[in-house]
C-alpha cells in the first residue's frame, strides 16, 4: 500500500525495553520497508556508533515507535546524534492549522497500515480519551507539571 501512495522506501524502527539482539526484516513489494525490532539499549548504542554518521541519511525517511514510550520518554532517551547535543520538539508553531510534510507523511503510513480504511482509523483513534500527559510534553503525570 506506501507504494501505491508514492513512498518508496520506510525504516520502521520499534524500540522497546527488552533484551537481545536487534530483529531486522526486509519487505520489498513496492516499496522497501525495513522493519527494525530493536532494544533501547542497542538503538542508543546503534545511534553512538553506525547509526549517527547516517542518520540525516535515514532519518528522513524514518517512523520510530517507542513502546510504552511518550514525547519526554524520547525526548530523555535521544540527547545527542553523532557528537552532537540534540533537543527533540513536539513541533507546534504558530502554522498549527496547516500540515508539516511530516503530519502529511504519519497519515499516509496510518492510512497505508489500515488499506486506507478512514472508518476503521476513525474508530480506533483514542485521542479523545487520551490524557493530557499523553500528548503534551509538558505535562507531568504526577503534579501537572514540567520536570524535563
């Protein structure tokens, strides 16, 4: 399906807190999609070592899924790329009612997962019952506040 809506090429990368070895799989129909499986631990040390030197290579075509993970889970866990200290952002400005080729991108990957079904991703969309922790960074899960 991302072929057939214009993507060539996908690197999924599932990051999770458990151990082992990274679990790579490679589909090409269409599109070349690289499924990554890969523990926290061995994505940072990935990103210190091979990883950094081309991640602006990568990265544009990147969608990271950190499991049980929030903005400020990722926002501690990546701090610098290749020697250099990063700051990641949630990405709101002031041009919030139009949409960044990276919303315009999330959606394509949304709607190519789900074959472009709008009722289903309409239905198992739970941003309406979302927390606020969950969505705005800034917001502490205990106090209502910022810590980061």
């Amino acid at each position: 399906m991302l072929g057939y809506l214009g993507i060539k090429k996908l690197n999924v990368f599932y990051i999770s807190d458990r151990d082992g070895a990274a679990d790579i799989t490679v589909f090409n129909n269409n599109c070349r999609l690289i499924y990554i499986d890969i523990p926290k631990k061995e994505y940072l040390k990935f990103l210190i070592t091979k990883g950094a030197k081309a991640f602006a290579v990568y990265n544009p075509n990147s969608l990271y899924i950190l499991d049980n993970g929030n903005h400020s889970d990722i926002k501690r866990m990546i701090t610098s790329v290749e020697g250099f200290n990063v700051d990641i952002v949630r990405g709101s400005s002031q041009k919030s009612h139009l949409l960044s080729p990276l919303e315009i991108r999330l959606s394509f990957y949304i709607s190519a997962m789900f074959n472009c079904d709008y009722n289903k991703i309409f239905r198992i969309n739970s941003f309406n019952i979302l927390d606020k922790n969950r969505y705005l960074p800034g917001v502490n899960r205990r106090k209502g506040i910022d810590k980061t």
